[in-house]
C-alpha cells in the first residue's frame, strides 16, 4: 500500500529543490564554525557535520 501517488511525491519539485539548496547553503557556515571551535581541516568538518545530522 503506497500513501502517496507519483503525481503528488513529484508534485512540488521546484519548492522541494529550492529547500534542499537553501538548507545545504546553511550547513557552510555551520560547518566552517565547527571547524574552528574542534581546530580541524575544512574537509573533516563537513563530513563529520553532515553525518551527525
């Protein structure tokens, strides 16, 4: 049993696409400030940051 058909999962492509730019855009500075309160490489705050999410 599906809740939700193909035409309204994809119903709303643009907000959703929107969202996900927006939301990865916030995770920069989230990131870059992790970074230097654990004194680690820009690399290593990204990738621990986003698994913690």
């Amino acid at each position: 049993m599906s809740l939700y058909t193909k035409q309204e999962w994809f119903s709303n492509i643009k907000g959703d696409t929107l969202s996900g730019i927006v939301v990865a855009l916030a995770l920069i500075p989230e990131a870059i400030a992790f970074q230097s309160l654990q004194a680690l490489t820009l690399k290593w705050a990204f990738t621990l940051h986003s698994v913690s999410q």
